[in-house]
C-alpha cells in the first residue's frame, strides 16, 4: 500500500520524567534496597536504558510486609469507609490529570504503541479507581452479608503487558475493601507503578496502605512466602499460579490467580465479515498479541473461510508496525528477547509440524524486539500452536463445519478465560455463549473491558474473578456467607 502514506506523528518523550534510580517504595517514601542491589529496565522499542530501578529481597519484603501491616491494623481498618472511598477517588483523579505522562512512561517502558497506553491502559486503570471508589462506603449492600470485613495485608504480583492497569486492577479493589497491599511490578516494566507511588504521595495516602517492592520472580516469591500476608493474588504464567497455588496449600492464605488463556474467535457462516475481521485483527494484534484474553485461536466455518481469510491477510496489510511512541503506529515492540524467544520457538513449531505460515511484507526496525503480524492456516488441534499460549502477534486458524464441531474444538484447551462469537442471529449467539467453557464472553466484538464486569477463567486459567461485585468477594470475608 504505497498510495495511503502517513506522516510521522511522535509523542513527545519530555513529558516522562523518568528518573535514572528508584527506590522501592515502603512506609509511603522510596528508600533504598537493603543489600543496595538494583536491575535495569530498557526500552524494547531501542534497547536504551530507562532507568535503574531498586531489587527487593527478602529482607525488603519483609518491611514492606510490617509497613502494610501497621497501616491496617493502626489506620486503614479504623478508617471510615467514606474516608477510604475519598482517597481512591483522589488517586483516579490525578491518574487522569497526568495520563499523559503515564502514557508515555508506560509506552517507553513496555513497548505498546502510544495509542494504546493513551487509548485504553491509561484511562481504564483510571476508571477502576473510580469504580471502586464507589463501593468503598456500600460494602454492605455488595450481597456479601451486613458486616463485610476487609482480609488484611494482601501480596500482589503483576506481569508486564498491561503494567499500571493491572495495578489498578489489583490495588483499587483491594483498598476499597479495606486492605493494605505490598505490590510487586514485573522486571521488565516497573515504571509507572514508581510513578503511581508518586501518586500515592500526592493523594497525601497514609503511609503503609500501599508499598511497591520492585524485583523478579525471587521477590515474588518471597512475597507469597511472607507469613503475614493474608492473600495473593497474582497475575502471569500457569506455571507460576500453579507454583503460588503449591506454596500456599498448607497455610490460611487465600489466592485469586489470574493466569493464561487460547481463546477461540469462533465465525460462523452468517458473521458480518468486515466486522468480523476487525474483531479478529483486534482481538490477536491488540497490545502485540500479549493479551491473555487474545482470540488467538481463529475458528471459521469452512463455507466462508477463504472469503475471511482473503479480507484478513488484506487488512493485515494495513498494520503500521514500528516506533510505539508513533501515534499512527498499530503494532509497537514484543517487551523483551525473552518474549521474543519464546514467540519465534513456538511459531517454527508451527512451520516443522506443518501448518502454513502468512506475514504481510513489514520492514521491522533494526534495534529492538520485534514480531511481524502472522498467520498460520491449516492448524490441526494437535498442534502447538493450537494449544499453547503463544503470546505474541501470532494467529492460529481452524475451521469448522457444523456449529456443534465449533463448540467442541473451542473446548478443545486447558484453558477457558475468553472466547469471540460472530454472528448475525442472536439465537445461535446465546446457544454457542451457554456452551463454551471460558469465563468471558464477547459477542460481535473483542476485548472490551469495563470495571463493573468480572473477569476470570476456567480451567487452567485461574482462580476467582476481578473486576465488578464479584472481583470484591476476592478481597473480603463475611460472618455470613449466605450470598457469597
Ligand atoms: P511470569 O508468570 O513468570 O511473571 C509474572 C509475574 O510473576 C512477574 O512479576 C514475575 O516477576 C512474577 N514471578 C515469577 N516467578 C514467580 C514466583 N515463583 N513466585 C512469585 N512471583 C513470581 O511470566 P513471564 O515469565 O513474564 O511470561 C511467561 C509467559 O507467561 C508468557 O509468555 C505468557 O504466555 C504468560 N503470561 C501470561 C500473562 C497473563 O496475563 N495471564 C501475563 C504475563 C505472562
Ligand atoms: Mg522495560
């Protein structure tokens, strides 16, 4: 496509104060590490150092754990929760006076286009403040008994696609119940979990209710071994859930796991193809495919596959791939080599078992971790690609017969977190809506997020729901579980 040429359209970088060194942020200040280690974080875009970020151990843990632990028992807990309530509306308040500047550190840091940190990471996280504000004060009408109790001191674990909303999605319901937390972001992406430590700062939040430790999968742990801790909800890889959910068998804590997904795009005969294709294009190449809802299992009715497909690979054309901090950009960097890696080995699986490779002809950037949009058609469902989380920008293409085929390769997985339906008659929608086994499901549209609808999975996919009356239920305990 030479004859639709746009021109550069740069964010300004200025915006981001990033510093060169953070602190971990414990007791409401950033102090530093007590062995003085600290780890790199790079921008994948260009390979540059961002800043130098401090390495919680144990010890640091630990601390962060005491802080929290004061901050409930001393203050939070005896605070009214109207007063609660005021603190995360304040929260929301600046994250959107200062969205940009989130934008941009979180764009830097991850590698996702500007559009998508301005579009949808940025205002979103804000809108789960916001929401939650809300509830803080009207727990006792939330269906979880009269005197609904907050658990305590709550570990968080976040990964790195959607760095400041998962945060929110952690944090923002856990305060509003009453809960203090120690955070820990992923090591590829902490920035704007520093940035909204300033936040915390700003809203004048009593030191304690949230400590952010920075570190890698040996921070987390400690994080979840911690004693004190009454909870853990995590955010990542099964394998790591399936670790968490093991080294917290034998105690009282409790855990919501929100882990991987394979989800079907299910398109049947009757679909609106053009939207349909803009579904698929969004639901595998949103946020470079590091999505754990992505409908990265295409499932088309045979009679209108090659119709979809054609209009597919022509859409996948117009992909802009390249500088995230481009405002035209539509496919930014995979976040690290690590991811890179893990990409390219699964995708020549596909290549070595047979299935049908498709990229359209992008010019990637020469420094940084990049991907091109891909497709393969002719997968069978015992292929790798078929059934692994891939994570990347990469698509997977079955097709189907009868909608009772559809149902049944849909099924087909581990795991259960989302699936697409498209058609034009509503009755085959509900019908097909009933029997797919994942916990989201969209209907003529894909990944669509809101704070009052729950999330979550079957399956291998986790443990308990985020997000509306139901993410509270995570975060509370009652005398009478009667509606729980
Ligand atoms: P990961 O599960 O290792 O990392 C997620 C978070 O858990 C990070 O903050 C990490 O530091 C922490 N962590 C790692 N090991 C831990 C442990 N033993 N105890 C406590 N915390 C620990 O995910 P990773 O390695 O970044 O990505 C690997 C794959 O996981 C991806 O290719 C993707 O398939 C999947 N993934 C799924 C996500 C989702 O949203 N469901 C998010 C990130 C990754
Ligand atoms: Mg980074």
């Amino acid at each position: 496509m030479n004859d639709f040429e746009y021109a550069n359209a740069p964010e300004s970088k200025a915006i981001a104060n990033i510093s060169p060194n953070y602190g971990l942020f414990i007791g409401g200040k950033f102090v530093d590490p007590k062995k003085g280690k600290s780890f790199s974080t790079i921008n994948p875009a260009t390979e540059e150092l961002l800043s130098k970020v401090g390495y919680g151990d144990k010890s640091d843990i630990d601390a962060a754990v005491r802080s929290a632990r004061a901050a409930y028992t001393k203050i939070w807990s005896k605070m009214p929760a109207k007063e609660r309530g005021k603190y995360l509306y304040r929260i929301a308040r600046i994250m959107q006076e200062r969205a940009r500047e989130f934008a941009v550190v979180e764009t830097l840091d991850n590698g996702k286009p500007i559009r998508e940190s301005r579009d949808t990471d940025i205002p979103l996280a804000a809108a789960h403040f916001f929401y939650h504000a809300g509830w803080a004060d009207k727990l006792e009408y939330a269906g979880f008994g009269s005197k609904p109790k907050p658990l305590g001191v709550v570990g968080q674990i976040i990964p790195w696609n959607f760095p400041l909303l998962m945060l929110a999605w952690k944090i923002a319901p856990a305060l509003a119940a009453g809960n203090t937390v120690v955070l820990k972001p992923a090591e590829t992406t902490p920035l704007t979990a520093l940035l909204f430590a300033e936040v915390c700062q700003q809203a004048g939040l009593p030191d304690g209710v949230v400590n952010i430790v920075t570190g890698d999968g040996i921070t987390g742990a400690a994080l979840v071994n911690h004693p004190d801790i009454n909870k853990v909800a995590f955010t990542g890889s099964t394998e790591v859930g399936k670790a968490i959910a093991r080294s917290i068998s034998a105690t009282k804590k409790t855990a919501t796991l929100e882990l991987g997904g394979k989800a079907a795009n299910l398109v049947f005969e009757d679909a609106a193809v053009d939207e349909a294709v803009e579904g698929i294009i969004n639901g595998i190449f949103f946020n470079q495919g590091h999505v754990c809802c992505a409908g990265s299992r295409l499932i088309i009715q045979e009679n209108v596959a090659d119709e979809v497909l054609e209009k597919l690979k022509k859409r996948m054309s117009l992909i802009r791939v390249g500088d995230p901090m481009d405002k035209n950009t539509d496919l930014g960097a995979i976040n690290s080599k690590e991811q890179l890696n893990k990409i390219e080995e699964i995708s020549k699986t596909g290549d070595a078992e047979g299935a049908n490779r498709w990229s359209p002809d992008v010019k990637l950037p020469t420094k940084g971790f990049w991907y091109p949009p891909t497709i393969f058609t002719g997968v069978t469902q015992s292929h790798r690609i078929a059934r692994e989380e891939i994570f990347g920008p990469v698509l997977s293409v079955l097709t189907f017969r009868t909608p009772a085929e559809a149902i049944e390769k849909a099924n087909n997985t581990m795991y259960g977190l989302s699936a697409g339906i498209w058609s034009d008659k509503g009755s085959k929608v509900l019908w097909a809506a009933k029997q797919l086994k994942a916990g989201v499901i969209w209907s003529n549209t894909f990944n669509k997020f809101d704070p009052a609808s729950p999330f979550g999975g079957y399956k291998e996919s986790g443990w308990g729901r985020e997000g509306g009356r139901h993410g509270l239920a995570g975060y509370l305990t009652s005398d009478s579980k009667v509606n729980k």
